[in-house]
C-alpha cells in the first residue's frame, strides 16, 4: 500500500472499505449457498420422479415435494428461470455493497446470517412457487 498524501487518516478509511468488501463477499456467499441449499427441494424430487412416479412429483420421493410443484418439468423449469432471475437480482447488491457499521464481528454475523442466510433460504421456496404457478397456469409446462 503507497500512502501517496500523506495522510494518515485515510488508513481508516481503507481499514472500512476492506471490511465493507469482506462483509459484501461474505453476505453474497451466505446468500448463494442457502439459496442452493433450498432449490435442491425442487429438483432432487423432479430428478427422481420418473423412477417413482407416472404423472406429477409423487411416491416415495413426493414428500419432498414441500412446494407442491406441478410436476417434474415445471419444477426444473421453475428452478431455471429463478435462478436467473436471482443472479441479476444479486447484482445491484454486489455493486453497492453491504453497508459496514463499526459493531462486534459476532453482531455482524449474526446480522448477515439472518438476512441473508434466511433469505437465500425463504426465496427460492417462494419464487419457485410463485413460477411454477405462472408456467401452469400460462400452459408452459
């Protein structure tokens, strides 16, 4: 690092950026893996549809079927389309950044792991559901 004015002040400026940036990546993975984590309700049971099942999301795997998808394909679809929704939805938040607030690490980590933990879990359950609904519904899948 090259202090080119001198100013000594400005360390704890960078000392913020680099936090804020280090929250950022932290809160856009916590997001990434929850969401993950949550879209596999839609596609392990679709995946495994066909062993089981003739029409829909049903047999032994249909109690994973907690989002009640229509059926194998719309759930794929559902799961597709959400997830290219939330990418470009991810976006904005990566360019602004998390806002950084001089507070404990564990407060802040129990923020994150609430927003954005929880959220990345809540999404795709409703998005999914929310797709599925529209692709039935316009005769799409």
């Amino acid at each position: 690092m090259v202090d080119l004015d001198s100013n000594p002040t400005k360390l704890i400026e960078i000392v913020e950026i680099g936090k804020q940036l280090l929250m950022t990546r932290g809160a856009l993975t916590t997001f990434s893996i929850a969401n993950d984590v949550a879209k596999y309700f839609a596609i392990i049971p679709a995946l495994f549809a066909a062993l089981y099942a003739t029409g829909g999301v049903a047999g032994p795997l249909g109690l994973l079927n907690v989002m009640g998808l229509h059926s194998p394909q719309s759930a794929i679809l559902s799961a597709v389309i959400f997830n290219a929704l939330i990418i470009v939805a991810l976006v904005p938040l990566a360019l602004r950044g998390v806002a950084y607030r001089a507070q404990p690490a564990g407060v802040l980590l129990r923020r994150n792991l609430l927003v954005y933990g929880g959220g990345g879990l809540v999404a795709p359950f409703v998005g999914i559901k929310l797709i599925d609904l529209l692709l039935v519904a316009g005769h799409l899948a």
